[in-house]
C-alpha cells in the first residue's frame, strides 16, 4: 500500500475531489497554506494500492493546472523583512498545478 500527501492550490481543490471520486479513490481533505503567497491550499491525504498510482497522477494532471499570477515583489522577501516598505514592481509567478509525496506504507489498520 502506499500514501500520496497531494497539495493542490484550493481553486483546484473541488474538482479534483469530484474526480477523485469518480475514479474510485477516497480521500481525506485537510486545509493548508503555503509558505511563499501564504494562500489557501489543500492537502490530500491518499492510500491506494501501487498498481493505482499511474492513475492517480493522471487524474491530478488532468484536474490541477499551473497559472500565472502578478505579486509584489515584496512578497518574495524573507518574513524578517515583513511590514518593511518597499518601492517594488509586480512580479509574475507561477501557482496551482499539485505536488504529490508517494509514502510506502508499513502497515495499514483500520479499527
């Protein structure tokens, strides 16, 4: 058995659940944010069996897609320079897409 921990930004997050479910595979849901845009993200918790796990890339791949976003630049600086004022032109940024951590599972119960 194996575990996927996938993070997908949160305007994915509905219609991958939709799709997910369509082909057969549970899910837990569970609110994150991320580190750089400190925006809304989703985390997916996922067991499946090894064959499956071709399938489920495809899913995601089909269901999560990148885009392009402008930030402040200010927003690329380390937290120690926050609320610092800074002359700073947008920048461009790409967000969304998933990123999947595949766990090998020891032992699986279910009580």
């Amino acid at each position: 058995m194996q575990l996927v921990l996938a993070i997908v930004q949160d305007a994915d997050s509905s219609a991958l659940m939709r799709a997910l479910r369509e082909h057969a595979f549970d899910a837990t849901k569970l609110a994150s944010s991320g580190g750089f845009l400190r925006e809304g993200n989703t985390t997916l918790i996922i067991g499946l069996s090894p064959d499956r796990l071709d399938d489920l890339k495809t899913v995601v791949k089909q269901t999560c897609h990148t885009r392009t976003r402008l930030v402040s630049s200010s927003m690329a600086l380390p937290e120690q320079y926050e609320g610092m004022t800074v002359d700073s032109n947008p920048i461009e940024v790409v967000v969304g897409g998933a990123v999947l951590f595949v766990l090998g599972v020891q032992e699986f119960l279910k009580l």
